[in-house]
C-alpha cells in the first residue's frame, strides 16, 4: 500500500489533483497497468532525459536550440514575450503568431521577493538593439499586478532599444456576452476600444 500511497502523494501535486482526484487516477493508472501505466512511466523517464530549457528563448524541447528557434519559416522581427512555458504553448495552439518567443520564467513579484535579476530579462535584452533582427516585441504578460508589472518594467527597460513594444489587446472574449463579464473586462474592453 505504500506505493500505491507514494503514486497518490505525487500526483496530488500537480495542478488541478486534488487528493480525491489524485486517488482515481491512481487507480485507473493501477487498473490499466499494461495499456497505461508502463507507457506512461516510459514516457515519463524519456522526457526526464531528454527535454531541456531552450538556451535561447526558454523553451522546453528536445533539441537546442527548440524547434522554433530554429524553424526557418518563422518571423525573426517579431519576439513574442510570455511569462511561463505554457503561455507559449497556448499562442501557439492558435496558430496565429508566426514570430519567435522569450519566456521569461516567471514575474516581478515583491511578495514573492522575485526581482529583473530571477527573471530572464537580461537575455531578453541581449536578443535586441543594432544588428540584431527583432524590431517588434509583443508583450504577452498575463493581466494581473504582477504581470502589469513586468511588462511595464520590460518596457522601460526596452525604451532605448529603437525596437517598437507592443501589449495583447484585452478586453471582451470572442463570444462573450457583456452581461456575464467582470466589471474589469469590460472597462478595459472600453478603453481598448476600436474606430470601425
């Protein structure tokens, strides 16, 4: 039982397992031992060995530098920063950003005592100015406190740089309906808003 125990402890911790949830997978893992436990322990141990920070943008692969620092189709002017792995990820479903990316790895947090220098700022910083190819940086920080924050202090510290800084717009979803959004939403859906 204490293997079964240890399986339970581990993926309880991660995101959205709670213990309840952690146990049921447990046991559907246990159940279909053959079929989905082994290959995913393989998987696991393969994916341990294998991926590794991208040394130039902070991408997660299997090469390095990642796929899409080196894809040739991809817009060496644009350089869409993002907070975390799965930020990139998740612009990346869409299909809709052909540039190149920089995580930084996390967030100015004075609570969490994170400053510039935990950050990936300064390879950020290295990766633009005369002869280098960026002329574009999006800034795709998440819209709280802290994410504000860093993108504001990205900003100042790119000021210098000639290159142009842009933000994600943010406002109103794509199918959302006014009388279901947060007061926030929808101002800043208000100051954001567009000439037709």
């Amino acid at each position: 039982m204490r293997e079964i125990d240890q399986v339970v402890q581990l993926l309880a911790k991660l995101p959205g397992l709670g213990p309840r949830s952690a146990r049921r997978a447990a046991l559907s893992l246990i159940q279909k031992r053959e079929s989905l436990m082994r290959p995913l322990a393989k998987a696991l141990s393969d994916a341990a060995d294998q991926i590794a920070v991208c040394a130039t943008c902070g991408n997660l692969d299997t090469t390095q530098p990642c796929g899409i620092c080196e894809d040739p189709r991809r817009d060496p002017t644009m350089l869409c920063v993002v907070e975390q792995v799965g930020d990139l990820w998740a612009l990346e479903r869409t299909g809709s950003f052909a540039g190149r990316y920089h995580v930084l790895g996390g967030v100015l947090s004075a609570l969490d005592g994170i400053g510039p220098e935990d950050l990936n700022i300064a390879s950020l910083l290295s990766r633009v100015g005369p002869g280098k190819p960026v002329t574009e940086i999006v800034l795709a920080t998440n819209l709280t406190v802290d994410g504000q924050t860093t993108a504001h202090y990205v900003t100042e510290r790119l000021a210098d740089s000639g290159v142009k800084v842009t933000r994600l717009a943010h406002g109103v979803p794509v199918g959302g309906e006014l009388d279901y959004l947060d007061d926030g939403t929808l101002a800043a859906a208000l100051k954001a808003r567009q000439t037709l």
